[in-house]
C-alpha cells in the first residue's frame, strides 16, 4: 500500500516574548516555527523539530541549527534511512559545538531533536531530549519516542510508592533534561530499530514540550474533532487549545501534524 504525507505546522510564543523552537522539511523549505503547509508527498518526507535552550539569542540559535544541520546531512548521505538519521543527529550535535566555540557566550546553549523520516515502509526517527513524537490512530493516542527529561524518572517511584503521586506531578525538576544536543557527548538517543508502519488515517503529532500543558485525552480530542478538516486545521486547533489555558508560564509551543493517506 502506497502512502501520501501531509504536513502542516503551527506554533505560539505562550507567555514568552520570543521564540526559542525550530522546524523543518525535507524536500521543502526550513521554517522557524513559522505556520507552513505543503502538497502531500508520497515520495518520503522528513521532518525536524527542535526546541532551543539558553536564552532568547542561544535557544533560537540553536534550534535553527540543529534544524539546518539535521537536513543538510540527511539529505547528503546515501545510506540506509536509521543511518541518515543518525549522522543527521551527529552533525547537529557537531554543528551546535561549533557555535559555542565561535562565541562563548553561547556556552550552555543547547536544543531537543526529533528527525521523522516518512517513507514506504512507514516511519523512523531518531529523538534527543523531551519533545514527544505521537501517533494518533482510530482515536488513540500513543507516545512513540522516549521522554529523556527527569519526568517518566519521578512517575516511575510514584507507582512503586517511593513518592506521592501528586509530588511526581508537581515537583519542579519534572522538565529538566537528562539528554540534549548541547555539541557535548550526547547521553540518551532514542533511534528507531525498525520502520513504524502507518496506515490511512493516522496523524503523526511531533511537538516540542510546550503541549505537555493538554493532558493526552485533551489532544486526542482535539486531533478527533479537526482530522476531517486536514492536519493544518489540526494543528491550529492545539495551539488555539494551549493558548485557551492562559498559562502564565507557557512555554513555546511547536507542533508539526503529518496526515497519512492512501494513495488513490
């Protein structure tokens, strides 16, 4: 079965001043957390997220980087996807240590990564950090990539009682990231053994954390309610739903919708 991808993105700065999150496409046009969307693919597509930290100027200049040098080297390599997948991470990582070293006032900045390769035999990625990669399908929802922030750690010794419940919920290092690609060596990769296949109807949600304000039920909602409309009316029925909550402390949010169909 021949697959169509279609993308679409939308984003909001939330109660910050300035944008710190990235995006891109491969084949097409980089957009910096800027609303795109394009004709369906059915050739492959690839998508990056990153979302930037160290600062207004260090953050934004990291996502952009980790973006540009993602695709730059995914594009160039010719080997098996998982591979280009990995250089692609590579290269960013190096990319983001050049940086640093041009200028040492962006010592500390770094970014989250998650490259989506689309193709035949479904999807792969390679994901650094804490931006979720889900699969909605038939009105479920499930994370794909692993969290590497200090979150799934503290739910972990709530089930087995070691904390209370509402402790792991609230505790203030919940965000904070055990992996990230910072031009260091990179601790926690989640890179895709295999293909995920994908089936007609499927919306793949890549996000930088800034979505975690919806609880999973919420976005799986929402996905429901606009998937007849197209990823891009998806896409802005999320931001529209995190706005809504008026955070005060909102961070980015950044959400790439990919629209599986059927080739007819």
């Amino acid at each position: 079965m021949k697959h169509i991808f279609t993308p679409a993105l939308a984003a909001t700065k939330g109660s910050r001043s300035y944008q710190e999150d990235a995006a891109a496409l491969w084949p097409g046009p980089a957009a910096e957390a800027e609303p795109f969307t394009r004709e369906p693919e059915n050739d492959g597509l690839v998508v990056i997220l990153a979302d930037g930290m160290g600062g207004h100027a260090g953050g934004a200049l990291a996502s952009r980087t980790v973006c540009k040098s993602f695709l730059t080297a995914y594009a160039q390599e010719v080997a098996p996807i998982r591979d280009r997948l990995r250089q692609g991470m590579t290269s960013a990582n190096r990319a983001v240590a050049i940086e640093v070293d041009a200028n040492r006032a962006m010592s500390g900045m770094g970014s989250t990564l998650v490259g989506v390769a689309f193709g035949p035999e479904g999807m792969e990625w390679v994901s650094v950090g804490d931006s979720p990669l889900y699969l909605w399908r038939r009105g479920e929802l499930a994370l794909i990539n692993e969290d590497h922030s200090l979150a799934p750690l503290l739910d972990e010794l709530a089930r087995n009682g070691r904390i209370p419940a509402e402790q792991a919920r609230t505790d203030h290092r919940r965000h904070m990231l055990r992996s990230a690609v910072t031009g260091d060596e990179i601790e926690l990769v989640d890179l895709a053994v295999k293909p995920l296949a994908l089936l007609p109807g499927d919306h793949v949600v890549i996000a930088s954390d800034g979505i975690h304000t919806l609880d999973e039920t919420e976005i799986s909602r929402t996905i429901a309610a606009y998937a007849t409309d197209g990823p891009a009316a998806v896409a802005a029925a999320l931001v529209r739903a995190v706005d809504s909550i008026r955070d005060p402390h909102q961070d980015n949010f950044t959400v790439v919708i990919v629209r599986v169909d059927e080739v007819a």
